[in-house]
C-alpha cells in the first residue's frame, strides 16, 4: 500500500491530513507516516513550504525564509510551530530502537542528540544565511568553543583576529592551549599581517566582523583566500552583522556563528548559539562533539528564537535607521572623541563596509574626549554620563529591542590587559551603544543627558 493509499496523507508532502471538521487523528494511527520530521537525510515529508516548486525555493527573499523557512506541520495542522518539550521518544520494537542507535535509519532518539522544535530553528536559520546545514547550542560562547574544538586538537594552529569578545579571547588564551592548540594573534584589519602569519599553515582561521565593541570592519574575502591557502577553515563570528546585513559564507567564509541570544531572539528572554556550514561540517566533526558533550539548545529556547528570527528583519532595519541617525549626530556633539559606526564615511574600513555590509547595523562606539582625564578621572566622568540616562539601559547585552550601553573596559573586556585594550581602541572613555526600537528623538534626547554629565 502506497502513501496515495492511505486516507488523510497529502499525495503532495506525505503529511497527514484530518478530514474537514473531524478531530486530527494521532498519527499513530496511520501506518508508516510520522507527524513530524525526523532529522535531515530520512526522505520524509517536506516544510511547509512544499506549495512552492523545488527549484523556486531559492529565489524566495530573506523575509518570507525567516516566516516560513523549515516549518513542518503535525497531524494537527497547526499554524505556529510546536514545542516539543520531550527528553526522549518511543519505538513501537526492540528492533526499531537498535536499528536508529545504528543509524540504519534516522529519527529522533534523545534530545539531547535533537529534538524537532530545535531542527525547525536550525533549518530556519540555514535558509536564512544560505547555509547546507546548522546546529543550534545553548548559547553563543558554547557555539564559539565547539565550532572550534570539534575540529582543532593537540598540535594544531589558529589564527585569529585580535580583535575578539573577551571570553573568545579566554578561550584561545586560556581554554584550548590546555589541549595543545596554539593561537597566533593578528591586527585584524592588517591584510599584510594576515598574510604573513598564513605563511606557514594553520588549522582555522578565527574573527569577527564588526568587531566588538569597536566595530572593525574585516575584509572576509582577502582573509578567506589567504586562509584557504595555507590550508585553514575560516570561521566568522557574525553576531554584529546578523544574517540580514552580512552573510559570511557568500563572502569566502566556511563556518558562521551566532549569539542567538543577541538580535536573533532581540527582547532579552532567552539564550542561545548557532553554527553553520557544509553539511559535511556540521553533521561530522561538529555533530559528534556536541552530542559527546552536550552543549545542545533547550526545545523552549528554540522555539522563542523561532519567534524572533520572524521580525529579526524587521527590527534590525530599524534599529540600524535609528543607529545611522545617531551615529552622524554624535560626530558634531561637543564632549565627544570619536564615533566608530561602519555607515559613516569616517569609518576607518568605510570602503570594505560597503563591500562586505548591507548597512552600518545596530551599533555605535562612542569614546568621550578624554582630553585631561587620566585613566581613573575619565572612567569616573563616563560612569556619571551612563548613570545619567534615562531611558538607555546599562546592560553588558546587546541586540535588544531596548537601547543598552556597555562600558568595555570594565564589563565585557575587563579582563583584557589594559595596553592591549588600548591597541584595540578601547579606551576608559570609550561606551558601547546598542540602538533598540524607541524614538530616535527621545534617544538623541537621553544620549545629550548623558554629553552633559560627561562635560560636568
């Protein structure tokens, strides 16, 4: 007997069904056919997308993916995507169980392994950034180590952009050298410096782009071919950017990584991390070390970045309207040293943004002139424009609909050696602002409270 024989199976996508007006029968019932999608490769029914033809999906633009995109819908024929808080699953046989551990066929077996709410997110995201496949992790750190390690090991060499979040920096500073791997810093913007430490080869190539928090702008493809070169995987953390503005593999990269718990879930209620790349990649190396060691995304989480990757375009575009507008007028305001924003003409890697970005993004670093003020004074006049605003939360997050600011030196970067902090731009002066959804007049409102306390 054929699917096309089985009453409420939709000859089109092999789902089932209910007759009008009758209750959903559980799939159970029906011999054979599963309500939801067991993991990539099985030949089971397709998204929900399955209306539109096969070769026209990849014309669809990033909007309608991040709706729509790795949708599948139960038996029930729900309209939002479920949540499956579930541990484990059942087998109807003994043999059923013995043959998915053997991989005779795929299923869902533990959710640690996965879990069908958390494959809708992954797959969402893959349509969105362009990638064959992606894992989800419990948050972006988690994503950063396990892009890594499940493919580096004793005797391995790394190459990364010194320009790093803090506790990347711990990672390839304190964490992987217990294993044996070795990392070799480079001034990120310094393509003369990346093309001499490729000389010799190395294992993967490390960055982000913008920079955090002082929004370098990378040239992704001359540090990919130069990476490829010597042999090396180049990984991007693209947390900054998001998928809407930037999208790394187009660019030369090899693995993408996100923060979720940044722009893509965007209202500060959950974490989480993602990472994409071949299908190779990721159902390899990547797979093997995240069920081993368990970092994986709870289904809830999944399911409330679910929500937020469908108006992560939306808001983004938003966001970086307000951020542009601020950006420009924080350059003429008395009191301030330097605007960094990858939209201004003033940006250092101004003409690589515009190759590589569509757009400046959320985000702005703001240094205070410090002209004066040695190091104690100007953190202490810093910390009384930051306590002097109103509606701009002091928060070490960033992505929020609500506008944050950070003051590096102390939170996210304390643990950097100062001279190093100053290399990288990050002075006692120096704020992170991350533009939310408010009126970009009451923003410009607070931020000149906060010009004010800083000029004393």
């Amino acid at each position: 007997m054929t699917d096309q024989d089985i009453p409420g199976v939709c000859p089109h996508c092999g789902e089932v069904h209910p007759p009008s007006g009758a209750r959903p029968a559980s799939a159970v019932t029906v011999p054979n056919v599963p309500a939801i999608r067991p993991p990539r490769g099985a030949g089971l029914p397709e998204p929900a997308l399955y209306r539109i033809p096969a070769d026209e999906r990849p014309a669809l633009r990033p909007q309608t993916l991040a709706v729509r995109g790795g949708q599948y819908r139960t038996a029930f024929q729900e309209t939002a995507e479920p949540i499956f808080l579930t541990q484990g699953y059942v087998y109807d046989r003994a043999a059923d169980a013995r043959d998915s551990f053997l991989e005779n066929y795929e299923r869902y077996t533990y959710s640690r392994y996965t879990n069908p709410t958390v494959t809708t997110f992954e797959e969402r995201l893959a349509l969105l950034d362009g990638a064959e496949d992606c894992y989800a992790t419990a948050t972006g750190m988690a994503a950063v180590f396990a892009a890594v390690a499940s493919v580096a090991g004793s005797g391995s060499r790394i190459v990364a952009a010194r320009e790093l979040f803090g506790s990347s920096l711990s990672i390839f500073d304190n964490q992987l050298p217990r294993f044996g791997v070795r990392t070799d810093y480079v001034r990120g913007t310094d393509l003369d410096a990346w093309a001499e430490a490729l000389r010799t080869p190395a294992d993967v190539v490390f960055l982000e782009s913008p920079t955090n928090p002082m929004l370098d702008v990378l040239d992704i493809p001359a540090i990919a071919e130069l990476a490829h070169a010597a042999g090396a995987i180049v990984m991007v953390d693209n947390v900054f950017a998001t998928p809407i503005l930037q999208r790394p593999l187009r660019l030369g990269a090899d693995v993408v990584i996100y923060s979720a718990t940044k722009h893509i879930d965007g209202q500060g209620r959950v974490m989480g991390g993602a990472i994409l790349g071949t299908r190779e990649y990721v159902r390899g190396p990547l797979q093997a070390f995240i069920r081993a060691t368990g970092p994986n995304l709870a289904p809830f989480n999944a399911w409330v970045l679910l929500k937020g990757l469908e108006t992560l375009g939306v808001r983004v575009r938003a966001q970086q309207d307000s951020a542009a507008d601020l950006a420009a007028w924080l350059e003429a305001q008395d009191g301030v040293g330097s605007v960094r924003y990858p939209g201004l003409a003033s940006h250092p890697q101004a003409d690589v943004a515009a190759r590589v970005q569509d757009g400046g993004g959320t985000m702005i670093a703001l240094t205070f002139d410090e002209t004066g003020l040695d190091g104690a004074a100007a953190t202490e006049r810093t910390f009384a424009a930051m306590d002097a605003l109103r509606l701009i939360d002091i928060s070490n997050n960033l992505g929020d609909a609500k506008s944050l600011i950070t003051h590096p030196a102390t939170t996210t970067h304390f643990k950097v050696a100062p001279p190093l902090r100053r290399e990288m731009g990050i002075l006692p002066t120096t704020v992170r602002l991350s533009i939310g959804l408010e009126d970009v007049e009451d923003l410009r409102e607070d931020l000149a409270r906060a010009l004010t306390a800083f000029r004393g």
